[in-house]
C-alpha cells in the first residue's frame, strides 16, 4: 500500500473541499514506513491543533491532510522520512507542547523570551525551555570557521539568522535560523469569526498577503457550504495575478539592486510602482490588503479600476520583450549559482529560477487580462452563518501554493493553519549555499526569494 | 517636551499618490538638507517582526519615482554608520534585543523613527503574548509614521519632519533607552 492509500484507508472527517483523514496509530506508523520507500507523496506542511497532528499531503487532484492524535504528549516524528518536516515539527513543539519522536529537539519560534512555554496549548507551561543561543552542528574539519549573519541584515530586509559553516571563501554548511518576526497570530485569531480573524492572515506575509486572504477566505466558505457570488471571484482572480507580477517585480528588482545593475533595478521598480498605483486606484490599498473578506470581497472596486489595471497590464505586456532582453546580464551573473535538483519552479540554478519569474510574470498577465475581460455584474459578497464546519482550501502566490485549514465552531475559529510554501523554499535555499562562494549567499538568498513572516507566524 | 507636532505632521491623509505633493516634497527636502543641515542623514533600518508591507514600500521609497537618495537621505548597512534607526514590526520580543543592539551601536546623536502602525503602537497585534505593542516598549521614538502600511510619499512626508526637526537650533540630548 502507498502512503495516500494507508491516508485514505483513515476515517474520513467533514473537511471540504479537500479531505482530511485521521488515522490510528498504527496506520500512522504504517504511512511514516511507506514514505520511507518513496519520494511520493511530497509532504507540504506539517501543524498541529491541542489533540492532533495534521500533515498535507500532494495527490494527483490537490491535497489531502492524515492526521494522528497526540498521545501522552507524542508522536512519531515524519522528519526521518521528510526532511522538510524537522522545521514544523519544531513549530508545534515550540507552540503546542506536542514531541515529535524522532525529530530535532532545538527551538525554533521560542526563543526564551515569551511569557510562557506552548502558547496554544490548553495548558501553556511556565517559561524557560528554549536554550539560547541555539547550537549549530559544525563539520569535521580543523580548518572551517563559523559565520553568523543576522537578524539584522541587508539593506532593508526580514529578520533572519544564517549560520554559514565555511573554510576559506567556501560555505561548506548553510543553516537558517528564524522565529524573530513571531507574532503569534494563531492565537490572535483563535474565537474570532472568520471575519475578523482576516485581518490578522492580510498580515501574515505582505507580498502573498491577497494569496493567504483568498487561500483563507475559501477555506472559511467551503466550511460553512457558503457559495461566492461569480463577480467576487473574478475579483480575486485579478488580485491574485496582480500581487504575483507585483511580486515577482519585486523579486527580479532585489536581484538587479544586489548585482548592482542600477538601470534594470530602477525599470523593474518602475513598472512596479505603477502597478501598486492602479492597485490604489482599483482597490484602496496598494498592497490589496483586506479586500478579499471571507464571503467575497469588502467592497465594491471602483469603478475606473478596471480599466486603470487593464492599461497598466498592458503596458507591462508590451515592455515584457525589452525587459526580457535587458535580463540577459543578469542571468549570465546567476549563471550556474546555487544549483539544486528539484521538481519545483525552485530546481536549477539562480539563472533558472530568474528567468522562472519572468516566464510567471507573462503567465500572469495573460490571465489577468482574460479575467478583466469577463468581469460579471453582481453582488461581491455574501453573508456567512455562524455555523461549524471544516475547511481546507488554497490560493496560488508567486512563492508557490498557500493553503489554509481552519475548523469553526458556531462561526468562531476553533483551530487554523496558514501553510506557506516557503517552508520549503528555506531548505532547498540551505542545500543551494553549500559550496558556493560566502560572497554569493546574499544572491542565492533572493534567487529563491525566501519570506520569513509567513513562516514565523 | 512635547513631539505631538511631529506627529501630526508626519500624519497626513492617505490618499493616492499626489505628483504634486511630492515635488513640493522634494524641493523643501531639498532646501531644508542642502543649506540648513549641509549633510545628508544616514538611516538604518531595522525589522522587529514586520509583515514585509513597510519594508515593500521602503523598498518603493529607494526606487525610482520616490528616490530617496537624491534628498540626501540614504540606507545604510551598518548600525555604526546610522543617524536614523527606522524601526518597523511591532517589536516581537523575539527582536527586542537585536533592536536594542542596533540602537547601542549607532552614535550620538541619534534619531529613532518608528514606521507603520505596528512601530507605533503594536498595531494588529497589540497584546499578544509575543510582542511588545510598538517601537516604544524598548526605545525613545522621535517620530511615528503611521498607516498599514504608510505610503512612501507619507513615509517622504515624515521623514522631511525630521530633516527640518533636526535643524532646528535646540536638539534634546537623547544617549538613554527605555529601562527595563
């Protein structure tokens, strides 16, 4: 049996409109067992509520989550088998108290300086677990030093700590540590409606900020069975194609601005800040927070909007042939850096995931201008019952696909998990530096474009 | 003494862009760094658990229709180099340290601007259990900026408070952070 199969065999639980299993421990075993004999399924996230533990899966439709309860505080760890997991299950022991047995036993959102220890679980422990400052494994070699960089790093930039392991100019281990920027959003939202809570996920991440409203909003509709009407989903369309060419612009500029091309970083920026003004005009807000609501959208777009988002779409559509040819020096620079085996938009070199974006800004821009060409009339919101249910749902972000699961309970949020793909972007990142120049870990670093926020929560 | 002034002016309504705000902006920056100050200011940023939103539009700020350099204020690497801390987050208490140590390395005098509704008073997530409520908690903040996040052209407006603030002829002494 397959590891999908072993999840599907579970008891199915009312989770819509992707499914959520819960297995008993034995099946869990059985599943950690199987994904040892293969690379598939891919493992997209790993969080937890106070009973038990939840893990995405890809499968050939979408996704689904097999969840195991907690016992005696415990579970078998999936890192041994998914090295992606040794992260978020640091996070849920950081935050609910629940071991993965097995895993990596470092802190990493609690740093020692909370009032309390397991801040979501039904009973936070005193303070005083974390052990500052991290160790970080060293290499056997005499000659190799250690280089510490951050928080504070860059010019203007996320807090992050790397810890280059090097000898000479070479970076022979790469490790990050982050947690800085926790705000502890899951417990803000935690007994609010799906309403309010969203206020708090349009501040998860600003550059996915439309990606995780949509990814939540979905979810929150679906749980509740409540349909959007046709003209509020239009609206996300465009929004989410919007932040992605913001996004990427933003990524591509960094890049330009750290290679020190002054010319292509101030045109990259330049048609950025035109498309963040036609946001303002269409959208009140620059960035498009809180415009997608769960149940459709705050209000109505104003009604030049469209047409000022079409024009400035345009216009970035007919500069995308010169942009592509004046990136040329900027993919020979990443010629070959930071190279990878993966089958994401991640995989190859620097040069591969540059040009990745450019190809996604073209891709963008067709599908926003075929969805403000079929813009239906109509209401753009509807009402949502305080009602329970289960939801899990996504939305598509220049990072990759965010997800987002939530369970209410008589309209108020009972439990909920914002997954964002770079919890997976930052290991790939880490295996990219090691053997590269220290000189290039700057470059490397924004090639992948790595958040912090959204993973700090 | 009071700084209420400084905010209220740095605080103006958030609309769209205005190209004639910023060009008026642009020739008082101009005159006020160019022959009142005679130097230019050199800011340090620094993230206390931001959403990445400030750091978007600071980023725009750099960019080419804003250009914040040209007014003679400029991003540098090192704390050591800063007369400007611009703080942004709303001071996780995960950063408090990493800020108090940036704001220990730059030398006197030193301005601390705190950016985005979060610096100025924890914005959103006034409360929980994993940040401080703003900039304040640890700092003496000169200036606030607010908005979520603040425009660049209002983030240009607040930051020409401080240039014309920092030639006026009586400056307070500040060398003391907010004790424990």
């Amino acid at each position: 049996m397959t590891a999908l199969d072993l999840i599907c065999s579970g008891t199915a639980e009312q989770c819509r409109p992707w499914r959520r299993f819960s297995l008993p421990p034995e099946a869990w075993s059985a599943m950690i067992a199987a994904l040892a004999e293969s690379p598939e399924p891919v493992l997209l996230g790993l969080w937890a509520d106070s009973q038990q533990i939840h893990a995405l899966f890809r499968d050939a439709t979408g996704a689904l989550i097999g969840s195991v309860a907690v016992e005696g505080g415990r579970y078998p760890a999936l890192s041994p088998v998914r090295p992606v997991a040794s992260r978020p299950e640091c996070m849920i022991r950081d935050l609910w108290g629940h071991i993965a047995v097995g895993g990596d036993e470092r802190t990493w959102l609690d740093h020692g300086r909370w009032p309390m220890a397991h801040p979501l679980s039904p009973r936070p422990g005193l303070p005083g677990g974390a052990v500052e400052p991290p160790q970080f494994p060293g290499v056997e070699d005499p000659g190799a030093t250690q280089v510490p960089l951050g928080p504070i790093h860059g010019l203007i930039d996320e807090p992050a700590h790397l810890r280059l392991v090097t000898r000479g100019d070479t970076v022979l281990r790469a490790e990050a540590r982050l947690g800085y920027a926790h705000r502890g959003i899951l417990a803000l939202m935690r007994g609010k409606s799906p309403r309010a809570a969203a206020r708090f996920i349009a501040r998860l991440a600003a550059e996915t900020t439309v990606a995780h409203s949509v990814a939540f909003a979905r979810a929150a509709e679906s749980a509740l069975e409540t349909p959007v009407p046709p003209r509020a989903v239009a609206w996300r369309t465009v929004m989410l194609e919007q932040e992605q060419i913001a996004g990427r612009l933003d990524d591509l500029a960094r890049l330009a601005d750290a290679a020190g091309m002054g010319p292509l970083h101030a045109a990259l920026g330049e048609h950025r800040e035109t498309l963040l003004r036609a946001a303002e005009r269409a959208f009140g807000h620059r960035l498009m927070m809180d415009v997608v609501v769960p149940g459709g959208l705050a209000a109505d777009i104003a009604p030049d909007g469209a047409t000022a988002l079409r024009q400035v779409g345009d216009g970035l559509a007919e500069a995308l042939p010169s942009l592509r040819q004046r990136l040329d020096p900027l993919l020979g620079r990443l010629d070959g850096l930071g190279r990878i085996v993966s089958g994401s938009d991640a995989g190859g070199d620097a040069a591969a995931r540059c040009a990745a974006r450019l190809s996604g800004i073209g891709r963008s821009l067709d599908r926003l201008r075929a969805a403000l060409d079929a813009l239906p009339d109509g209401p753009v919101s509807a009402a949502l019952p305080a009602a329970s249910g289960e939801g899990l749902d996504c939305g598509d972000s220049q990072r990759g696909t965010v997800w987002h699961w939530l369970r209410l309970d008589h309209g108020q949020i009972a439990a909920c998990f914002p997954c964002d793909p770079a919890w997976s972007l930052w290991p790939l990142a880490e295996t990219a530096m090691a053997g590269e120049s220290v000189a290039e870990e700057q470059m490397i670093r924004l090639s992948f474009g790595l958040p912090c926020a959204a993973l700090d929560l | 003494m009071s700084w209420a002034w400084l905010r209220s002016r740095g605080a103006s309504p958030a609309g769209p862009v205005d190209e004639a705000t910023a060009a008026s902006l642009a020739a008082r920056l101009d005159a006020a760094a160019q022959t009142r100050l005679g130097r230019s200011l050199a800011i340090r940023h620094v993230n206390t658990g931001s959403c990445n939103g400030c750091e978007l539009e600071l980023r725009a700020l750099r960019g080419v229709f804003y250009d914040l350099e040209r007014y003679g204020l400029r991003f540098v690497e090192s704390p050591r180099h800063a007369d400007v801390l611009l703080v942004t987050g709303p001071l996780t208490r995960n950063l408090r340290e990493a800020l108090e140590a940036a704001f220990d390395a730059a030398p006197e005098p030193k301005w601390v601007v705190a950016v985005g509704d979060c610096a100025v008073d924890g914005g959103v997530f006034k409360g929980s259990y994993a940040v401080l409520d703003g900039t304040g908690a640890a700092l003496p903040v000169d200036l606030t900026i607010s908005g979520c996040p603040p425009s660049p052209a209002r983030m240009l407006a607040g930051l020409h408070a401080l240039l014309e603030a920092n030639a006026r002829p009586e400056r307070p002494g500040r060398s003391t952070r907010a004790s424990d």
